[in-house]
C-alpha cells in the first residue's frame, strides 16, 4: 500500500505529444516525443494497438516526469504517459481544460 507521504513524491506534468512514431522494433510500442515546458523527452508506451499516432500529435497528456529512465526494446524512456485501461479500451488521461505544458498536477 502506498502512504500518502509517498504518493506525494510522485512529479506529475502536464506533457505536450510533439511526435509520435512506430518503435522499429517492436510491434505494440510507440516512440512518443513530448515537450514539458521547455524540457524535450521521448516516453515508449504501447498504445499503438489502440491509438493512430494523429490522435497523440497535439494532444496534451499527463506524465509522471521524476521516473529513472528505461531502455525498452533498446530505446531511451524518460518518462511514463498516464492511462486507463477498462477491458478492451485505453484512454490516454488529458486535462480538461488547455493548461501550458510544464504545469504540475495536483
């Protein structure tokens, strides 16, 4: 179970998608660049089953930015995209409403 002392250690940012293209090596993952206010980084996340990547390009998403960074399937993840899953669907979360990229979420 997580404290509430530890969740809140958890950087969660709004991310801009700039670009998202097909991991070349693997069939489900996405190479996916975001901008955080200033700050470029690429996440990997396997949506490519449920998403095209121009519904990602554009779309303000939610990050957890302090992550150590990860190699899958050989390349750099510098962060991890938040989504829901129920059955069959996943849904990116995004803000309600347009908030700069870089704005914490509370």
């Amino acid at each position: 179970m997580v404290t509430f002392n530890e969740f809140k250690r958890i950087d969660l940012r709004v991310a801009e998608v700039k670009s998202v293209r097909q991991h070349p090596g693997a069939d489900k993952l996405y190479l996916i660049q975001v901008d955080l206010g200033g700050e470029e980084r690429q996440l990997v996340a396997g949506l490519r089953p449920f998403y095209r990547p121009e519904e990602l390009e554009g779309k303000k998403i939610v990050v957890v930015a302090n992550l150590e960074p990860a190699t899958l399937r050989g390349e750099r993840s510098e962060g991890m995209l938040l989504a829901a899953e129920g059955g069959e669907d996943v849904v990116i979360l995004v803000p309600e409403r347009d908030i700069p990229a870089g704005s914490p979420v509370l």
